[in-house]
C-alpha cells in the first residue's frame, strides 16, 4: 500500500526565528495589523510504500525526526493518510 | 477573536524542486526504500486578531497568498482554527 505523508518541522518552542520575527515586523507597514506569534518552518510531502498503516507512520516517523529535522531546534509532526491511486495532486 | 492560522507553501505541480529530489536521492543510502515524489515546502504558523472566522480567513488567505508564497511557482494552503486562551503551544 502507499500512503501519503505531511511532516511539519518547525522550531522548538523557544528558539529564536528571526524569519518569523521579520515578517511580523514587516506585516504592520503592509496593511496587516493585529497578527502575532508568526513562526516560520519547514513542510515536506512525499509517499511511503509500506504493507500497513503503522509500518508507513513508524517509517515516515524516522524520516521526518532523523532526516528532515534537527532535534536538537526543531520538532516535527507526522500526519499520514492511504493515497488512493488517481488522486488529485 | 484571536484565530491560529497554519499556512503550507507549497511549490506548484510541475514546479522542479531540488531539494525534494536530493533528499529522495539520499533515502535508499540512509536505509529507506520506497520513498517516492518527496517535495519541499515552507510552513508558517500565527495568530490573527479578527472579529470572526470570516474576516480571519479573509485576512490569514491575504497574508499566505500575498506576502507568504510566491505565487508565480507555489500554492498556499491556509488552514485556521480558534485560538483558545492557554492553548499549548
């Protein structure tokens, strides 16, 4: 079967993100006022052939805290669902 | 009201994506088989202060569309919610 996985890495709560401190900053100047805690991350999409679900999410897991994160500044989250064949990008 | 917006940014179909690829080249090497169509994107998390939902979507969907992506190679994809007081983080 193959799933379709979604990792969001993002910053531990505490690090500083001068990305999402700078579009805050900028947002006022720009007509967007009353908009806070902007935090910038990372996503990552891809496909996992695996023989079930749990299979598919504790390989996609290791991917995304292994691979796509830095854990010692970032967290990730998982979220996976089957793909079906034909569906729309 | 105060509203968490979550928005992906996402490179177009069709769109070359060099992270994406380099990091599926790696995967076999790393001792993960199976990993296909691996695609890189940003994410950004924030709060909007907004008299209801509605003008929450309207102002978060200015933001990601406007300011977040580049919408001449990416998408966005906004999605909201109520941000509860004392919510965790």
């Amino acid at each position: 079967m193959r799933f379709a996985a979604r990792v969001e890495v993002r910053l531990r709560p505490g690090i500083a993100d001068p990305e999402g401190a700078t579009i805050e900053r900028a947002l006022p100047a720009l007509g967007f006022e009353g908009v806070h805690d902007v935090r910038a991350g990372r996503s990552f999409r891809f496909e996992v052939d695996a023989a079930d679900e749990q299979e598919a999410r504790r390989r996609a897991g290791e991917i995304a805290h292994r691979l796509l994160a830095n854990p010692v500044i970032e967290d990730s989250v998982l979220e996976l669902e089957p793909a079906g064949p034909g569906e729309p990008d």
